[in-house]
C-alpha cells in the first residue's frame, strides 16, 4: 500500500454497531414524529371541516317580534314560508324567506318544543324534548291556537339527563318516514314510518357511529336520503349519506355567543336555513 492510500484509509470513520443501531433509533424518531405531525393535521381538517365556509344569503337577522328561545325550523314548500317553535313560552311561527313574522300560533298544553317538521297540507310534527313525544297536528291557515289534547302523540322515551332528550324532527316525504334523534351520546337514529293516513308505525334505531359532533342540535332529510345534521356546540353542519357516513363537513361562520344554532332546514335552491336563541334567523348557501 503506498502511503498516499494510507493516508486516506487512516481517515475513514469506523462504523460499529452502536453507531448502526443510533442512526436507525433516530430515523425511526423521524419518521414517527413526520407521521404524527400528519395524523394532526388531518385531524384539524376534520374537525374544523372544509376550507370555505358558508355563503351568506341572509346574515343573522334578530326577529323582534319573538321574544326568546326560538329553537326548531322547517320549510313548508306548498306556503313557500318557513315554520318554527320556540320551546319556552310554547308557541309555532310561520315566517318568511325575509324574516318577517307573519303570524303566531299557541300551543297550548305543549312543554318545551324544540323540533317542527312539515309533512304534508297542513300536516306537521312537533318534538317535546322534556317529555319525550311526537305529537302530529294539523295547522290550518287560519289557526291562531293548538291544543295538545287534540293532536295525535307517540311516546318516544323521557331522558335521564337534563336538556339530552330529543331535541329534533325531520320528515322524508320519499320514504313517508320521520327521524329524530336525542342531543346526547351515543348516537342514534329513530325512524318512524307513517301509513297512508299518516299514522305511526313501529319504530327502528340506527346508531351513527361515524358522526363526530360534540352535540345534535337539529337535523333534516333531503331529497336524495341523506341527512344534513347541525351541532351547535361544534358549530359545524354535517352531512351524512344513508349509512351515516359523512360526506362533508362546514363550519358555521357566526359568532355563537350571539348566535346559538338550534334548527335547521333546507329551503328553494338548495338554501340552508338556521334558526336559533335567542330569536335569530339565518341563510347560507354552499360555494
């Protein structure tokens, strides 16, 4: 070996097997920390949801003629006028696109509603979450006043848990099948056929494993059989395809101090419609 090659040989490092086993301790460290870093962040995009919020049609507009407590929502396409319940006094507004009040119903002998459906005519369904009943009912065009003594009920089950009762109501005109859910985990969907006189059948449960809210505030049916299912306390609209799994995910652009989402509908063109305490309306559309 001549001394040039010496040379360079002497300045080769010597690699053991400490050093082996070291640089393979710290690649893995990388690889696991860049894995983790991913998993994070694609837990932040489900939970914040997709990147484009809501459109705004109407900003959140204060109804002033209803007092407080404005809580479940539904479109009535036939009036081509919304429909809510306040859950304290009990009382049913019908509405227009624009937020005006154009009349009030009482509803006498009800205790605490929190979700309205439209059916069909002058046909709908109201949720009373205390007590936890369906009660169906008609709404003439001229009715100032509802009974509880007159309208068809069917007992859904009284919560343990205060205000985790059911809290909501929607109806599928495809399928002539009402759904409704309680506020609280687990959650599980109760659908409710109804024959051609409109009488109740024999209630089944689904459990939406796949929906990750902290909380369901109010939900409706579409057209195609899916479901548009609002959480006020994630402040996100989910919507879940006919297993329950999600499809997309929006997150609320309100300020929910001011604002606390408690119903949702769907109205012309696709329009989603929020109401919510103390007496606010809102519509959005989806970019």
């Amino acid at each position: 070996m001549t001394p040039r090659r010496a040379l360079k040989t002497a300045h080769r490092p010597h690699m053991t097997p400490t050093h082996i086993r070291s640089k393979t301790f710290f690649g893995r460290r990388t690889a696991l920390a860049c894995l983790a870093l991913l998993l994070l962040t694609l837990s932040l995009v489900l939970l914040m949801g997709e990147k484009d919020p809501l459109r705004e049609v109407l900003p959140p507009k204060t109804l002033q003629e209803i007092p407080k407590n404005l809580s479940g929502l539904t479109w009535n396409a036939e009036t081509g006028t919304l429909f809510a319940v306040t859950n304290g006094p009990e009382y049913a507004y019908e509405l227009s696109l624009e937020g005006d009040v154009l009349r009030s119903i009482k509803l006498r002998g009800f205790k605490d509603t929190e979700g309205i459906t439209h059916i069909e005519g002058t046909l709908f369904a109201v949720v009373e979450e205390r007590k936890g009943i369906l009660s169906l009912f008609h709404i003439p065009a001229d009715a100032t006043e509802i009974d509880h003594d007159g309208v068809s009920r069917l007992e859904l089950g009284k919560t343990r848990k205060k205000n985790r009762g059911f809290e909501t109501v929607s109806y599928d005109p495809v399928t002539r099948t009402l759904y409704t859910m309680r506020e609280g985990k687990p959650f599980v969907r109760l659908a409710i056929p109804l024959d051609d006189q409109f009488r109740p059948g024999e209630i089944r449960t689904s459990p939406l494993p796949g929906l990750r809210v902290k909380d369901v505030a109010s939900i409706v049916s579409d057209t195609d059989g899916t479901l548009w299912v609002l959480s006020e306390a994630s402040s996100r609209i989910v919507h879940l395809d006919r297993d329950g799994r999600e499809l997309r995910s929006f997150r609320l652009p309100i300020d929910t101090k001011a604002f606390q989402p408690e119903g949702i509908t769907l109205g012309p063109s696709g329009s989603i419609i929020l109401a919510g305490e103390p007496n606010i309306l809102a519509i959005y559309e989806i970019p």
